[in-house]
C-alpha cells in the first residue's frame, strides 16, 4: 500500500509541476473540502485531515524554492509517522489503521489528479522579459471561472501590494540587474475553489552590437555599414548577476533568429556572436536573440533592426606631397587636380573585383590617366566644348547588385 501512494505521489506531482501552482496556507483546506464533496460525501478521518496539514507545513517550509516542488519532495515517512496513530497493545489493529489511512491517501491523491486541477487560470507578463527597473504588467484569464468575479490577491516578495474582487491587472516597477522578484497570485473563485500561482523575475540585460565586413578607408572614424548582400557579425553582450557576481558570457545559452526564423546552427551554450547575410534587394533584416542561463531561470530578450545601405562613393584631391587628402570631400574640382574615388561600404572580401567606369559630362567615355580609382583634371584650351562634369560609376563584378555612382563639377575659370 505504501507504494502505491509513492506511485500516486508521483503522479501528482507532475501535475502540480506542469499546472505551476504553488502552494500556500489553506490550500489543501479548500482542496480536502471539494474532494469530500465530489466523492459523494465521503468524510475523511481526522488523521487524514492531519496529514493533509503536515504536507501543507513542510511545503510552507520550503520556502522561495517552491515553484520547483514536486510531491516526490516530501518526507513521506515522517508524514505517516506523525499523522497515523499508534494503537498500543494492538499491532494488528494498528496495522489496519495503516492501511485505511494509506488507502484514503491514495483515493485523496487520485481526485485531487482526476478533479481539483481541470481549474486554472493563465497570465501575460508585458513585456516577456522586463528589463530591470521597467514598469511590468500582468493580465490574469481564466477559461474555467468567471475571473471577473474572483478574489484576487497579489504579493510582491511576500509583501501583498494588491487585492480585491475582479482585480485581473496588476502593475509594479522591476528591480535592479541580478536583484529577484517573486510575484505570487492568489485567485479564489465565486465557487471557492482556490488557486496560486507565482512568478519570478531575475531582470538582466543584454547589448547587441553588429559590425558589417564593409570596406572603408583607413582613415574613415565611422562604422562600415551594411549593403546588399553583405557579410554582417552581431555580437550580444549580457550582464547576468548570480549573487552579485557577473555571469561569465560563455556559460550562457543563446537563441538566434533572423526576421523569426531560428537558427539552430548559430545558437546553443557560449554562442554570443553570430554571422548572417543581408538581404539582395536592401530589405531591412531584425535580429533577435534570446539569452539564458542553465536553469532558464535568468531570461533576457532583446531585438534590433539593421537595413542595409547602398554603397557610396566619395570624391577627394591627391596632393603629391600629402596624399589623399581625406579630411574634405569635394564635389568640384580644378584644371589639375588629381581626383580620388574612393568606394564605402562594398563588401570587404570582393574590394579587387570592383570596376570603375569614368565618363565626360555623363556621356563619354574616359580612360583613368592614372590608377583606376583616380582620374587627374586636364582642361583643354583649344577645345571650346569643354568638359563641364566628371561620372564615375563603380560596380561589384561578383556582387552586380553593390554599385554607387557620382559626379563632380570641373571648375571652367581659368584665372
């Protein structure tokens, strides 16, 4: 018999896992009083009802790290000790006792597991996973029961900061990084069925910083940005705090996406960076990645939106003694300047492949009288159709859809 509450203990307790209720004072009160009910009237002993009190202790007992109890948890044996009576002078009496009372335990169980949880009611936490110190908001729903019309009572830590008829919508501000919060929910039904559920919040953060493998100049103090068809990095960077101690980003599990779609390859333990192609046609991509930690019990999510640009080309004069003169760009030029066209944001990988086609007032073509990326000004005065503009168009022969053009003006005064 005693196994047989073992097994039905078990089974039991992978209900109230699954359900997420948590115990609190009274509940197997309201429990034991719907099961007698529902078992067409049957009564159970005062040591059963003893029993039931002692399983509520050592639930209470356990503290913060009940929303992990299963049954299987409970000192089983000192429950039957405490609660089932000694018959002195009678051992076969004391036997029978026994074994009735394992018995109505078992059948107890069994109607708690066939009837008491087809009741429940679910939550939305906005947003899914706060950032510390962000407003949060919880909106309970209940298939089963009228939760309009239900006692409602909420608690902060242990501390009740809310409670009344219908009150479904409970706000309250997050805590610091690596700080906990435990919100617990208690629901009594206009039928007086009971139900608690909690939840806890450890708010953590994350930064995510991408990087496009784009070429720029070496002098240029800005970011290389994304074009099309570019090979783009995203790096998440978490601050997770376990008793105030950092968690090391390696030990973390991340889960990547790209527009919702997972990436299973690029996700699991220790990986924070993750590598993705953007899009041909300059559709703009978003990110998403989830961060954990081993017992999923730190949670951060974050997304960002990165859209690609067309790549550029920028105009600038080429002194024989300074070089390139990078801290001006130009958009007109002088009879002979030496003029650079310098390409941004090409992929990095293909920079040699790229071709430069230069042309007289967007119409004629001319030869690059230097390297292909230059072209120096040289005005002929017996011409008097003289050349007023200088197009450049720059092409990626692998990539055809990364391309920029620009013109610059010839500046015609000759004084």
């Amino acid at each position: 018999m005693y196994n047989n509450i073992m097994n039905n203990k078990g089974k039991i307790g992978a209900i109230i896992i699954f359900s997420g209720l948590i115990f609190a004072t009274g509940f197997f009160d309201g429990v034991y009083a719907q099961t007698a009910n529902q078992q067409g009237g049957q009564v159970f002993s005062q040591q059963m009802k003893d029993m039931i009190f002692s399983i509520e202790q050592q639930l209470k007992a356990k503290g913060e790290d009940i929303q992990n109890f299963s049954l299987q948890d409970l000192d089983w044996e000192a429950l039957l000790k405490n609660t089932i009576p000694s018959i002195p002078d009678t051992e076969k009496a004391e036997e029978e006792m026994r074994n009735k009372m394992m018995q109505e335990f078992s059948s107890y169980l069994e109607n708690m597991n066939n009837n008491y949880y087809k009741g429940d009611f679910s939550f939305n936490v906005t947003p899914k996973n706060p950032d510390p110190n962000t407003n949060v908001n919880i909106n309970l729903m209940s298939d089963s029961f009228d939760i309009n019309r239900s006692d409602i009572k909420w608690t902060i830590n242990g501390n009740t900061k809310w409670k009344g008829i219908g009150e479904k919508n409970f706000n309250f501000l997050m805590g610091n990084i690596g700080s906990k919060t435990v919100v617990a929910i208690s629901v009594t039904s206009l039928k007086g069925d009971r139900f608690l559920k909690t939840i806890n919040f450890y708010p953590a953060n994350v930064d995510i910083l991408w990087e496009a493998e784009n070429y720029v100049p070496v002098s240029y103090k800005g970011k290389a940005l994304p074009s099309q068809e570019s090979l783009i990095k995203v790096t998440a960077i978490p601050n997770f705090l376990k008793g105030g101690v950092k968690m090391p980003s390696s030990e973390l599990f991340y889960d990547w996406q790209i527009d919702y779609k997972k990436l299973p390859s690029a996700s699991g333990r220790g990986k924070q960076s993750m590598y993705f192609v953007s899009s041909k046609i300059g559709i703009s991509s978003i990110v998403n990645v989830v961060i954990s930690d081993l017992n999923n019990n730190i949670r951060v999510e974050k997304n960002i939106t990165i859209e690609p640009q067309n790549p550029k080309v920028v105009f600038y004069k080429e002194n024989p003694l300074e070089g390139k003169l990078y801290n001006q760009a130009i958009d007109e030029a002088n009879d002979g300047d030496t003029i650079v066209a310098e390409p941004y944001f090409f992929s990095n990988n293909q920079i040699d492949n790229l071709s430069y086609e230069w042309l007289a007032n967007k119409k004629n073509k001319i030869e690059s009288n230097i390297d292909k990326n230059k072209i120096k000004v040289l005005l002929d005065s017996n011409n008097s159709d003289s050349v007023s503009n200088i197009y450049i168009r720059i092409l990626n022969k692998i990539n055809t859809f990364q391309s920029a053009d620009k013109i610059f003006r010839i500046n015609l005064n000759r004084n």
